[in-house]
C-alpha cells in the first residue's frame, strides 16, 4: 500500500491550493481527482475574478487555475486523475478507483476539497434533453467551444445564474430572459448590469411551470409566484426555447465527511449537509480536515485561501511546519479571507436585503429587481457628497452601487483618480482633483464591467462615452450602430469613435461610442447594426 | 452551427484531429478525444437515451459525469457517460434503450 503525509481528495481550488502549501512545507502529497483534467471549476471561469490583488482580482478564472497548476507541478505534489476515491477508513486509509482498479492509500492526514454539486428544481418536463444545469453550459462552451443551444433561458439569479447568462452570449448564444423565484437577483448588481444593458428581460418573483417538447425542449413557460412562491394563474408567459438552463445553487459533495464519521451539521446558509470545522478547515476527526465548497458554498477565491489554510494546518499537525510558523501565516491568510467575508454578499448575510450601503445611501431597487440602475439612482450614487464629480472633460463615471469585496479600479488608476481606501467593499469614490487621461485601465480591471469613460465635450452636440465590450465581432472604427441604455432599450445612432484592444486589457477591448449629449449618462452599450450582441 | 468558431476571451477552441463515427449505424464526424456527448451535440443529437419503464428521452444533464443522464452504448458496452468518454476514430455509438440498444430499421439509416 502506497503512503503518504497529505492525501488530497479534489484537484479543484481548494484541494490544489492546500497540496501546494502542504507539499511546500516538506510533505509528500497525494491528490485524488474523478476527472481527467485537474483544476475544478476553475477552466470554465472565464471571467475576471473580484477582491483585490492578494487574491488575484482582474485575473480571469482559468488563468488562476493555469497558475495553481504550474505550482502544484513545481511542488512536487503528485496529481492522479480518472482517481475516483470511494472510501475512507479508519487511520486515513482511502480506497481510490483508478481505471478498472481499486487500490489502498494510506496517509497521516486528509483534507477533503471534493467542492460541490448543483441543486435542481423539477418542472413539467424538467427531464427533456435540453434542460441542462448552468455548470453543463459552462463546461460545454468554455471547455469544448460548443454551444449549449441557440436560444436559452436560465433560471436563476445568483452569480452564477448572471455569469453563466453572460458567458452564453459570448459563446454566440441568445439570452432570452432570467428567471428567479425570488423577489430579488440574488447575485451581483453589476453582472446583472451587464445582461440587462444587452436587453435580455429579468423576470423576479417568476418560475418556471412547463417546459414544452416531446423529444426536446422547444419551448418554455413561466409565470408570476404569490409570496408562498405559488404560481399565480393567468400570469404566464411562454418563449420559444431550445435549452433551459438550470442555476439554482449548489450543495456541498461531503458523502465521504460522513462516512469518516467527521460531526456533520446541516447549515442552509453553507448550502446544506457539512462537516463541524475549525477556522482552519480541522473537523471532529483530529489530522481530517475539510476546504472549498464542501464545508460551505462559497467562491473559487475564498476556497483558495481555505486550502491553502488547511494544508498549512496538517503541516503543522504532522511538525512539518512549527505551530510559531503556522500561526503566523494562519494569521496572514485569515485577513485575506475576512476581507472577502465582508459587504453585501458575505457568507453570513446571505439572502439579507440591504436598505443602504456602508456609505448610507440607499440602494437602487431598480438594480435588484430589474437589473440596471434607474435616473433615479445616478442622483445619489453619482453626486455623492464623498466625491467630486465632473460634467466636463474626459472622466470616469462608476456604476459600482453595492457593497462588494473588489478594489482593482483603485489600484488601476495611475492618476489617483479613483479611490476606495482600506476597506475593499467600500464604493469607489471620484477624485476630480486628479485629472484623468483617459487611458482606459480602469475600463479593463472593473471585473463588474461597471466602469466607463464619459467626455461631454467631445465634440458641439455630441459626448463619447468609452464602454468595456467582449463580444465579437469586434466593432470596427466608423461603424454604425445603436446606443442602448441601461435597460438594453435603443436610444440613438452610435457611431464607432475608437476601438482600444490592449495586452493589459486581457480580452476586454474599450469601444468609444459617440452619442448626442443628452444621452452622454444614458447610453451605455453598442449594438451594432447587422448583427445582436455576440451574434 | 453549434460549434464556437472564435471565442471573444478564449480564441479558436483546441480540437483533435476529425475523425468518424457512427451513430446507431449513420456515419457522423467528430474530433477526437472530445467527449462523445459533444460530437454528438455538435451533430444536432440531443437524445442519448430512452428510460426503461416510461421510454423517456433523456440528454445532456449535467456534463461532468455526475447525473448519468447521457449514458450511451459506446462500443457494444452500455451506461457509458458520452460527456466524460473521449471520442476516438470508428467507435460504434447506440442510442441506449433502457439498458440494451434501441432498435433502429434500416430504413431510418
């Protein structure tokens, strides 16, 4: 029977992140994942991470995982993929099924990273092929470069729901509503923004009843819930659809916390079933610890920090790192992870309505149920009286509205002009003071996309308006198109004044818009004339 | 026309060499080591398999192997999950049918 010091069952984030720190402090690792390729979840984020630098904010998903791989290499830790594991035993035994066999390891301590499964609801015709969960049409278009359908309506307004929904119209994929039983978009207000200004129809309070199809789906219905989350008769609406996409939560995969006999707890707001865990990951059983997902649904970048806090755990349990040693690193890791637990969105909020932000300025419940900021809305979130704002010259307008854990656009700004402090969740602010150069770097690292550049002055009449864009095609300079607004709704002809592609940018290109100046704080997306956005 | 051409963040999608297969009998192409799920999917298949009590079509679930709503007979074996089984030259795909495969005529081919 082979040994080793750490064995690691998951090669997501987590898992990977705690065989790195683990193997660094001397220990010979194991990792055990089901699937042929390492790295989780992570190859099909594609888009740019939130929180600040220490946490590899404005990196997009899938670069981080080609760096946690690099890493796991360098460290010698050893990854066996097609390595299901199926059983745990007394004294850190595991039973792992790699091809055909089933082989014994043994190790002197385990962490469990097997991250999370997707939830899903039933409906009339939830079974027909065309109904897929949104980690399906993620794997598929991100992974493989298939579409998961041409016309897809998703269920589902977490971040994941927003994400996904998104990424379907990069993929060439038409959106054609988001649809949530609950009163309020569960996710970001800024991925949400970015849906909305294409024009897809957020749905609130909405589920969906039937999905239409006798082989596949080719159709579905939704109507309005009462407060019981009943449907309520005569309110239905129907699409014609050929996939619905399913983004209704995940639970945590922790099948082998409880067959080790690790006390369990069934918490809702960790997302169900898991394992009693010390902050850094230890569970009942003394040298068994758990990271990621599985000990409570959260994100890639906390399931980060939580690994790499658990493999610095066991180092110190087997003396492979001094508890002086782990103490202090302990200490530096846990700040990062509570800068990522605070705001609107931290774990212990969840589902909690918010009437204002930290600054005191009450939220746009536009955004929540509509998706996009209101007039009434940029009153007070642009002329805030901890900013100075400009209505002439070249200048940022930022349409970050809730309390997130994300700081990049401050540390983007070369010229000062943006300005969040300390805290991460707090707004950014304008400082005016500080004249900006238009240099568009802060277009790029807003991973919300909430950032454009706004100039009044650009010509007699007329105002540019510079707008964070991945789609293709790529607009080209000259071209005509329409101006939309934050609803999506059409407002003018726009033309293409400038189109910015840069390494720095990774991927986002910085299309100017030139639009009456009226429309200067409305306009803010292009379509262009011939074809839908990411058609 | 299911298949991303260029990618706005990623590029041209990586791809194996083409190569054939058959779908309950009819020629298809697809490119090797991607999942047989996806050629399939590339193909306009969406129905991979009937239930065996109430022969309901079933497809694509999740993709990560973890529903077994895809499974296939690849090769003569059944309950093979096409999203997670690379696709190689001339394997033999059957609709499944409960757990044999389903019968299809010669004329359908």
């Amino acid at each position: 029977m082979k040994r080793y010091d750490l064995i690691v069952v998951g090669a997501g984030p987590a898992g990977l992140s705690a065989a790195i720190e683990a193997a660094r402090c001397g220990m010979k690792v194991a990792v055990f994942d089901e699937n042929a390729k390492p790295g989780g979840q992570l190859f099909k984020q594609i888009h740019k991470f939130f929180g600040s630098k220490e946490h590899q904010a404005k990196i997009r998903g899938y670069k981080i995982g080609e760096t946690l791989l690099a890493e796991a290499d360098e460290s010698g830790v050893e990854v066996f993929l097609n390595a299901t594991v199926a059983g745990i035993y007394l004294d850190k035994e595991v039973l792992v099924q790699i091809g055909e066999a089933m082989t014994h390891f043994k190790a002197d301590t385990i962490i469990i990273a097997t991250g999370a499964a997707e939830n899903m609801v039933t409906f009339d015709g939830w079974t027909l092929p065309g109904v897929i969960g949104a980690g399906a049409a993620q794997t598929m278009m991100n992974l493989y470069g298939i579409k998961p359908g041409q016309r897809v309506l998703m269920l589902g307004s977490g971040n994941v729901g927003l994400v996904v929904s998104f990424q379907l119209m990069q993929a060439g994929c038409e959106v054609v509503a988001l649809v949530d039983a609950a009163p309020r978009i569960g996710g970001y207000g800024v991925h949400a923004a970015k849906i909305a200004r294409s024009g897809v129809p957020f749905y609130l309070s909405h589920t969906i009843t039937k999905a239409d199809g006798t082989d596949c789906v080719t159709g579905v219905t939704i109507a309005e819930v009462d407060e019981a989350f009943t449907p309520i008769p005569g309110t239905e609406k129907h699409f014609d659809v050929d996939t619905i996409c399913l983004a209704v939560g995940l639970s945590p995969m922790s099948q082998l916390l409880k067959m080790a006999g690790c006390n369990m707890v069934d918490d809702p707001r960790r997302g169900g079933q898991v394992p009693l865990v010390s902050e850094n990951g230890q569970t009942s059983i003394p040298g068994l610890f758990a990271a990621g997902d599985v000990s409570g649904i959260e994100e890639a970048s906390s399931a980060m920090i939580g690994g790499r806090m658990s493999g610095l755990a066991a180092a110190a349990y087997l003396g492979f790192l001094s508890e002086q040693d782990k103490d202090k690193r302990l200490a530096d890791l846990e700040i990062a992870l509570d800068s990522l637990h605070q705001g609107m969105f931290a774990p212990g909020s969840k589902g909690q309505a918010f009437a204002k932000t930290d600054e005191g300025i009450a939220v746009s419940q536009s955004l929540l149920k509509k998706g996009y900021l209101d007039d009434t809305d940029l009153e007070r979130f642009f002329h805030r009286s901890d900013q100075t704002d400009k209505k002439s010259g070249i200048h940022p307008v930022i349409e970050c509205t809730q309390n997130i854990p994300c700081n990049p656009c401050q540390d983007a700004c070369t010229r000062g002009c943006i300005k969040i402090g300390k805290t991460i969740t707090a707004l950014p602010r304008i400082d005016a003071a500080n004249s900006c150069t238009g240099c568009g770097l802060c277009i790029a690292s807003c991973s919300g996309q909430a950032i454009f550049l706004v100039d009044e002055d650009y010509a007699p009449g007329y105002a540019s308006i510079t707008l964070p864009y991945e789609f293709l095609p790529l607009p080209q300079k000259g071209q005509l198109g329409t101006a939309l607004s934050r609803s999506g709704q059409p407002l003018s002809t726009a033309e293409i004044i400038d189109v910015r592609s840069a390494k720095a940018f990774d991927h986002t290109t910085l299309v100017t818009i030139k639009v009456p100046v009226a429309q200067a704080m409305t306009a803010r997306f292009f379509k262009p004339a011939t074809h839908a956005a990411g058609q | 026309m299911n298949r991303i051409n260029e990618h706005p963040i990623l590029g041209e999608p990586e791809k194996g060499q083409l190569v054939s297969f058959y779908m309950d009998g009819k020629p298809m192409e697809g490119y090797a080591g991607e999942p047989i799920a996806v050629a399939l999917k590339a193909a306009g298949v969406m129905t991979h398999r009937y239930t065996q009590k109430n022969h309901e079509p079933r497809g694509i679930f999740c993709a990560i192997g973890r529903c077994t709503d895809c499974v296939m007979i690849v090769d003569g074996v059944p309950n093979i999950r096409t999203c997670i089984t690379p696709l190689v030259s001339g394997m033999q795909i059957q609709t499944q049918d409960g757990v044999t495969a389903l019968e299809v005529s010669d004329e359908t081919l």
